[in-house]
C-alpha cells in the first residue's frame, strides 16, 4: 500500500497514537481488553509518556474507557452505535468525496487512479482480516486528506475508526465483504476524474450500502 499523503516528521507521542489507534481499530487489541501501558510502550519501542499521552487522546476518541482504580480498557463495540455513526457519515463522506474531487491536484489525481487499479487487483478474499481493514482504513483517509479540510479529515476518520471496528466484528459473517471494499474503486476513479457529483453519490451509497449490510446481519 503506497501512502498518498507526504512523509511528515511525527513525535513520538503521535507515533504511539497512530499506531495503538490502529490496533484498536482492527481489534487486533480486543473489545473489553485491558490495555498495558508498559507491555505496549515495549511492543513499540516508545517511551511510557507517549503510550499515555496517545490513551488519553484514544479515550476521546471513544477507543479506550478508563475506569478509577481498575485501569484502561478498549471499548465494546456496540452495534447500536451504528445508526448515530452513519447518521453522521452519511452527510460527511459525501462532502470529502465532493471537495476531494473539487480540489485534486494532477500529481494526486494519478495517485488516486494508480490506487484504484491497485484495488482492482487485489484479491481480498485471499487476504487476511487486518489486512482487508487496513486496505479500507487506506483509502477512507487518503479522501478525507485530499478533501484538504483537517477538520472534516478528523472527524471521518474518527467515525470511520468506529465504523471499521464494528466492520471487523461481522467481517466473517460477511458473503460479499469483498464487493464492499472494492466500492472504492469506482469511488477513487470519480475523484481522480474530478467528477464531484458522481464522487458525492458514491460516497453516500457506500456508507447506506455498510449501514444496510450490518444491519441485515443483526
């Protein structure tokens, strides 16, 4: 996977944010686990201050829940939450998707277009689930940082974070999870083909496509 977005130096603080982030979102660190503030700062060769730093700003984030004298855990993931995340996401990845395409540049438009025929390519049922996810998380927040708004780019990927995570737990009960994430493709090349209305409409029937889907597996 080839980032999209320029190499920008990241302090440690944000290194450790990112990366437990991640973990978090792809449940590779479970609903209800108790997170160890010590064994994560070894895991990724990063101090304590930072791992405490990236759990407060995860608390925020609705990733991780601490409780007086018990410690930090990851939060459940509540299927009931989906009808507030979409009901947000359903109004704010048209919009990135509308102001990517609005504002794409030549260099990202054939970045966008050589992802998309990346996507195309890919076997996702051969893949991994964090794999798959990663491949999602990817292109969701390659289009909110072409949106060029870092404030709509914060608030979907946080959204899309606990939107993936709910993803991640019907993933296996999922026939055509693979259609699902291969919706991008049509949705990069409308980008990068600076086609904003067709780009808005993608967007929109991707996120009520995902709402529809989890729900029919309640």
């Amino acid at each position: 996977m080839s980032a999209t977005t320029e190499d920008q130096p990241v302090s440690m603080a944000e290194k450790a944010y990112q990366a437990i982030r991640d973990r978090l979102v792809i449940l590779d660190i479970p609903p209800m686990e108790p997170i160890d503030d010590v064994a994560l700062a070894q895991s990724l060769d990063i101090g304590r201050t930072p791992v405490r730093e990236a759990l407060k700003r995860l608390e925020v984030d609705r990733l991780v829940v601490s409780y007086p004298r018990r410690g930090t855990f990851a939060t459940a993931v509540d299927i009931t939450d989906l009808a507030y995340i979409s009901d947000l996401r359903v109004h704010l990845e048209p919009l990135a998707a509308r102001r990517a395409a609005d504002t794409l540049g030549d260099a990202e438009a054939e970045e966008f277009e050589e992802l998309a025929d990346h996507l195309d390519d890919v076997d996702f049922r051969s893949l991994d689930r964090d794999e798959v996810m990663l491949w999602d998380l990817h292109v969701h927040r390659a289009i909110y940082h072409a949106a060029r708004n870092p404030h709509l780019e914060d608030t979907l990927i946080r959204y899309d974070n606990l939107a993936t995570r709910i993803f991640c737990v019907f993933l296996d009960r999922m026939p055509d999870f693979d259609s699902h994430v291969m919706e991008h493709s049509a949705l990069l090349r409308a980008i990068s083909s600076r086609e904003p209305d067709k780009a808005e409409r993608l967007a929109r029937e991707h996120v009520l496509n995902f709402d529809k889907a989890m729900r029919s597996l309640v």
